[in-house]
C-alpha cells in the first residue's frame, strides 16, 4: 500500500546514528542533576542551543528566554488550551485546517469557527468581519507551507493579524512546524519572531526536522507568556515536559549534526516534491489542479470535475494507494473536491508508482 495520507518522515530519514551519537556524547558529560525533574520551562542549557539554532535558520536574534520547551506541537497545542481558554470559549481557524486539530480544540470544549484563506494565508479581511460579531480566545493559524492546502501567509497578513490580536485581544497560536522545511526561496519571517506584545504563542517541533518519536518540541512566545506557562499545576508538579530527551537533542544541536541534517531533509524533500509535481503533470493533469508547494509536505489538489469521493477512495484503496481526502480538513463539511497527498514518507520511485496507480483510479 502505497499511502499518500500519511504526513511525517519516512523511515529511511529517521536519524537514528546522529541521535547515537548525541546519546553517547550525553552520557560521557552527564551528571545525576541532568536526569532529575527539569526547570519548568526546559534546562537552560538546551534554550540557549535551541535558540542558537533557531537563530542561524530564521535569521533573526532569538532570545531563550522566549522559548518554553514541550512535549511536541500537539502537546502544545493543547497545553496552550489549558492556560489560555475555558470550555464554551471561542477559536478561529482556517478552512481547511489541520484536521488532528480539531479533536484537540473540541476536547477543551472549544466552540470552533471557520475563515476561509487563499495563496496569502488567512483571509484576514473576513477575520476582521467575523470579530465585529464574535470575541474569540484564540485563532489558529498554520502560517508557513499550511496543512494541508501548502499555502504561506504573507508577510502584510501577518502584521494585520497582529494589530487585530491586539485590538481585540485574543492570542495567536501559530503553528509553525514546517518553518524551516523550505525547498524554493526564503519563507516570511516565523511568528516566534514578531513577539512585540503579548498576543503571540509560536509552536515549532523537532518532529518534522529530526524524529517524531522524540516528543520534544517548543513554545516561543513573549516573556509574560512564558511565565504564565510555568505557572500551571503540571510543570510544578513534574518539572519540563521532556528533560531526558532535551539533554540529547542538545547534544545534536551543539555539535552541528541536527544542522547537516536538516540541510539533507531540504534537499531530499526537494527531490520529491519535484518528482510528485512532475508525475502529476503526467498522469493526473487532465483530473486535477495544484499550485506545487514551495516547503512542508503536502500537494493540495482541487478536482477539474466532481467526482464520487467515496467511490474513487474505494477504487484507489483496491489498486493499493491511499491519499486524504478534502472533507477530513474541513470543520463545515466542506472542500469535497479536494484530495491532500504528503511526500514526505516515500521514495521517488514509490511517488511515481502510487499516482500511476492514482490515475488508474481516477479512469
């Protein structure tokens, strides 16, 4: 089963010699104190390497004391829940979003509305209709390379999105774990950079750039939100969210093996981004429509004609290929003409088999 839905790395991009060395190069240094309950918004010495490495790839200074390190972006999404909203209150996202999001938001009983977004991002004039009739706590946002739809927020969306979270006094939640996963050109300047004030929660993870099963991740935001971040039961309680593996993946940073390889990740993804553009082309031009993604992991296709979505999932499950299919990125039961594949996890060769087989479907 070639399986285009799944969005993460593949098996043969998890680093599995560079986290050998950095765990051997740990445990030469380490004393008892590295392994006790951690200060609550991550060791010190892992925020100064992580804002080290955040500064050389945003290219802006980052200060560590904006960073608050988590258990990966879906623990901070829903951490940031726990501080920031009550069950009733009101959260903005795109449409289409993120669609593991939504059980998160509606786990915190969160009342979740929808804004449309194109090529730029959030479509923040309808964001700014929609808060003359609404009062939200917080607005979701995939800012860089979204998911699923590819798209990036331009850089004027971005300052007005500020000034309307400042005005109306709701925080942003930018997820921004595709950052630094750019193949073509230089992205906007991350959220995690424009934190005058205090309306802004950046999310980064080292899922996407090192190994998902790591669970490490961070939160950069201003510095009275870090604070109230350290002030919840669960950080008193257990220290940070993950001290053992933060002590590794500092080793990795310091050494500079994260940095080779995440400048191998760009160029991998690159090489099947341009393969899973170019067999579309081929195969599926007469079916399909997309705008090639400049980073992330996704191509966002929109149906030429409508088509039975349940009935070509079917064909396409029978002929051993799977993809997302647009409905699941929708809070409204909306974009039913629309398919999301990932590339990440699969070769070249195994790209230009699963849209053959993809066409095959289609026909």
């Amino acid at each position: 089963m070639i399986n285009f839905g799944i969005g993460r790395p593949s098996a043969d991009l998890l680093p599995l010699d560079l986290l050998r060395q950095a765990s051997e190069e740990f445990f030469r240094v380490a004393e008892p104190h590295d392994i006790t309950y951690g200060r609550k918004e991550g060791d010190a010495r892992f925020t100064e390497s992580l804002a080290a490495f955040l500064e050389k790839n945003y290219g802006q200074q980052i200060r560590a004391d904006s960073l608050f390190l988590s258990g990966g972006a879906s623990q901070a999404l829903d951490y940031i829940c726990t501080q920031f909203s009550r069950p009733g209150d009101s959260i903005i996202v795109e449409e289409p979003c993120y669609f593991l999001a939504f059980q998160i938001f509606k786990d915190h009983g969160l009342n979740i509305i929808t804004v449309p977004l194109d090529r730029d991002g959030m479509d923040i004039d309808a964001l700014e209709a929609l808060l003359s009739r609404v009062k939200p706590a917080l607005v979701y946002t995939i800012p860089i390379y979204q998911n699923p739809s590819g798209c990036s927020m331009s850089a004027v969306r971005r300052k007005r999105l500020i000034a309307l979270s400042q005005e109306h006094d709701f925080l942003i939640v930018a997820d921004e774990v595709y950052q630094l996963l750019s193949y073509n050109g230089t992205p906007p300047a991350a959220f995690g950079t424009m934190l005058t004030g205090d309306t802004v929660l950046s999310v980064g993870s080292f899922s996407k750039i090192l190994a998902p099963g790591l669970r490490l991740g961070w939160i950069q935001t201003s510095n009275k939100r870090v604070r109230q971040l350290t002030e919840a039961g669960l950080v008193n309680s257990g220290g940070n969210m993950n001290q053992f593996t933060s002590m590794i993946v500092k080793q990795a940073l310091d050494s500079g093996l994260a940095q080779k390889h995440l400048v191998e990740l760009r160029t991998i993804y690159s090489e099947r981004v341009n393969t899973m553009d170019a067999t579309l082309r081929e195969q599926l031009s007469d079916h399909v429509s997309w705008t090639k993604p400049e980073g992330g992991y996704f191509f966002w296709l929109k149906l030429i004609k409508h088509v039975d979505m349940k009935a070509l999932q079917e064909r396409a499950s029978a002929l051993q290929v799977g993809f997302h299919p647009g409905a699941l990125f929708s809070n409204n039961d909306g974009m039913q003409g629309y398919i999301r594949l990932s590339f990440a996890y699969y070769k070249q060769e195994s790209i230009r088999q699963g849209i053959a087989q993809l066409k095959t479907a289609f026909e």
